[in-house]
C-alpha cells in the first residue's frame, strides 16, 4: 500500500495499449461496498476469500496490467496465479516512505493501529520475501517519478521478456 502501483500501473497500461485493472477496485466493484466495509463485517480472512477468487479470475484475463493489493501474497495459490498469468514487478517501498505516503490514508484498514509505522515493518517482513519469490522484476525503492519507473519498466519487460503478453504490477505492504 502506498507503492504506486495503481499510478504506474495506468501509466504502463496506457503505454502498452493495454485494460488496466486494480485487484481492489475489482473487489468493490464486485460487493458494492469499500474495502474498509469488508474488512469491518467480514474481517480480514473474509475480505481475504474475496481477493483470491478476484485474483484466479483477473490472472485468466489477456491484454491487462493488474495492480493487485498489497496482501494477496499472502495466499500461495495467489502466488500461483500471479506467476502463470505474466510478467510480475514488485515496487519495493521502504516502510517509512510507505508511512510518509499513507499516514494520513483513513482507507487503509491494517493501518487503523495506534503505530501505523510498527504494522508496516511487520507487513513489510511478512510480505517481502513473498514478493521477491514471485517478482520476474525487483524494482528497489523507486523513489523517481510515476513516469520514470514506468519508462523503465516498459525498457525491462520488453528486454526480460518480449514474447510475453502479459505484465502484473505488484507492490510492497
């Protein structure tokens, strides 16, 4: 959460002529309610159960750049997923730029702790090496604008993987 996925994700879509998708927006579009609601009536394992069924039907679509929640990691199958439907970068954010950027988000439901920055070093140490493990591309603390890091990621997957099709952007926490 707080990577840029969603912005460099609409970047590299529109570059690469592609339907953007957001795994999140996916799962509101789908309940009709915000995640936060999700997350309040269902708690994190039922909001979790969502994500995996959104995520095995967005992996089965062609022609997109998906950004998915900062999560869905967590799940092996998901993992899975992300690896047979294409091309996966993981935007590696340090925990404070990620507080500096989401420190004042209501939006964010793991984030509603009295040390915001505490949970997202834990999640940061949960979830990093299961981004690493699934990541075709590692994109280290990308700290240029939206437009550089999609400038590079369209020159790294055209250079790491040009007979691919398809290309997930995923973030840290």
């Amino acid at each position: 959460m707080g990577a840029g996925k969603t912005t460099v994700g609409r970047l590299l879509a529109r570059r690469l002529h592609k339907r953007f998708i957001d795994s999140d927006h996916e799962i509101e579009a789908r309940t009709g309610v915000a995640i936060p609601v999700i997350f309040e009536i269902e708690g994190e394992d039922g909001f979790r159960r969502r994500e995996s069924q959104t995520i095995a039907d967005l992996t089965q679509e062609r022609s997109v750049v998906m950004a998915t929640g900062g999560g869905v990691v967590l799940n092996p199958e998901n993992r899975a997923c992300l690896r047979r439907g294409g091309f996966v970068v993981y935007l590696a954010v340090s925990p404070e730029l990620l507080f500096e950027r989401t420190r004042h988000d209501r939006n964010r439901p793991l984030l509603q702790v009295a040390d915001p920055l505490a949970r997202l070093k834990e999640l940061h140490a949960q979830r990093d090496p299961l981004y690493r493990e699934v990541a075709d591309l590692v994109v280290e603390n990308p700290g240029s604008s939206a437009q550089a890091v999609a400038q590079y990621l369209l020159r790294e997957f055209s250079r790491n993987s040009p007979e691919q099709e398809d290309f997930s952007c995923n973030p840290c926490a």
